[in-house]
C-alpha cells in the first residue's frame, strides 16, 4: 500500500492496548505494568481517502487515533536508548475496534482485525520527536479526541525495546501505540480524521460492509 511517498508492506502490524491513561481509565482498566500487544492483520490495511466498511449488528464500532511507528530497519532485543535509529518515519493510524467482540471474545483478533479497520496515512514522516506530539480525531469536523504523546504510559523507544524482547521487528513493520480517551462510535455515513502534529490528517469515510 502506498502511503504518501513510502510503500508501506508490513509483515505485521502490532498493536498497544491502554497505552493513555485516561482511556484505560474510560474503558475500566487499570494501569498495565508492562506493555499489552495485540496484532492486526495486514489485510487491515487502507489508505488515506480510503473506506472504513461497518459491519452490521454491532453497536459499537469504535474509532482509535493513534500514532504509527514505521520500522525502518531489523530490530531485534533492541535498547531503549537505540531504539529510535530502526524507525523510518511516524504515521497517522485509526485502530477500528468492533467493541463488542472484544468483550466477548478476551482476545482482540477479530474485534480488530476486519479488512478495512486499520487505515494509515496520510505521509510517513521520518525524524520526528515522537515524545509530545498533539493527537486528534474528529467525526464529522466534531471533536472527540485530543490529547498528546506525552501522556502516554510506555513511550515509543519503550514499546520497542519491549517488543524486539520478544519477536523481531522487520522493516515495514509498523506499530500503533495507543489510543488517548474519547473513543466513540462511527455510523455508516461519517467522516472520520485523525490528525497528528507534523504528519497531518488522514481521513477515511465510512461504509456499511456488504
């Protein structure tokens, strides 16, 4: 998939759930002590200007903004302090989540993983601090998330570190790193953004699913 002037192709995309503290607050979590991965399929995947297809029968399909990590080079048990020379570049990411499934099922695959429920875009951006960037999502110019990086629970050279323990990061691979509070639903008609400091808005439009 092309994103911007990067073809974006990852062997997987790895997902970090409460990763802001205010959402694990409105979602009835507690604060995670270490890291909770989750995988989304690459099948996910679309682009900027590209559609977000709803299932039917579900009352929450809910967006996630969130900030992408595209891995530029191999990484493998990676420390925190060279974690950011294996990144290419940040990216905007909607983490569309069928709420209930998540619920239901105690694992995220399928909520999560719907072709169509992981657009990116709309640039990748190399060198950008990733520490303190604003995060935003609208729905139809409304807002319904605004927060920063800065409050997020592990930061991006953490989650790396933390990652390559455990399997290795390829080039291509891309990580989303959390969503900030006011997650809510999308309708078949809306227009979701999200928008992130230095990379710009990705903007996708939501059908219902055949």
């Amino acid at each position: 998939m092309r994103v911007g002037e990067h073809e974006l192709s990852p062997s997987k995309i790895v997902g970090i759930g409460q990763n802001y503290r205010l959402h694990a607050q409105e979602m009835g979590k507690g604060i995670p002590s270490e890291p909770l991965i989750f995988f989304k399929p690459p099948s996910a995947l679309v682009g900027d200007g590209g559609v977000i297809e709803r299932p039917a029968g579900y009352a929450r399909v809910d967006h996630e903004a969130e900030l992408g990590v595209v891995i530029g080079k191999r990484a493998r048990r990676v420390r925190k302090a060279d974690a950011l020379d294996h990144v290419l570049g940040y990216t905007c990411v909607n983490d569309v989540t069928v709420r209930e499934l998540q619920q239901k099922d105690g694992q995220w695959a399928r909520a999560k993983g719907f072709d169509t429920f992981c657009p990116v875009g709309p640039r990748i951006v190399p060198g950008l601090d990733p520490s303190d960037l604003a995060i935003r999502c609208r729905v139809n110019g409304q807002p319904r998330q605004d927060s920063r990086t800065s409050d997020l629970i592990f930061d991006v050279p953490t989650l790396i570190e933390f990652i390559t323990t455990h399997m290795t990061l390829e080039p291509g691979d891309l990580i989303s790193t959390g969503t900030p509070a006011g997650v809510g639903n999308l309708n078949v008609g809306d227009v979701v953004e999200v928008e992130i400091e230095g990379i710009g808005v990705l903007t996708n439009r939501v059908v219902a699913r055949e």
